[in-house]
C-alpha cells in the first residue's frame, strides 16, 4: 500500500517537472509550425491579391522615396 502510493506520488512529480513541460510545448509548437508550414497555409497562397497589392504598393512607395530624396538632395547646402 505504501509503495503503491510512493510510486503515484513519484509519477506525478515527474509529470509535474520542468523538463516534461517544457517537452510537452516544444512538441505542441513544432506540430503548429510544420501544420502552418504548408503551401495552403502561406500568406501568399491564402491572399495572393492582397500580396500582390502589398508588393506593387511597396515597390512604389520605395521608388517615389528615392525619387524625393534625389530631388531634394540639390537643395541642400554645404
């Protein structure tokens, strides 16, 4: 009866441990990550008119800063 209950105890303390714990969300994150890892899940694949929009927005805004920066580059003085 004793024993029984020392082996309970000790089976709890060991689920109840750092390590198993820390074992426990490292699995659960990796099966999230290799879940949201696939093609279907991307932001590409799921929205891929809002990346598009996203991108052309980027690459004109980027031009249209270079472009004022290089304009106003000649005011500047010495």
């Amino acid at each position: 009866m004793m024993e029984q209950a020392i082996d309970q105890a000790a089976a709890r303390v060991s689920d109840l441990s750092p390590c198993n714990q820390m074992n426990a969300k490292i699995s659960m994150w990796s099966r999230i990550g290799n879940a949201g890892m696939s093609r279907a899940g991307s932001l590409l694949w799921r929205h891929p008119f809002t990346f598009l929009i996203g991108f052309v927005l980027c690459v004109v805004v980027t031009t249209g800063g270079y472009l004022y920066w290089d304009y106003a580059r000649h005011f500047e003085s010495r």
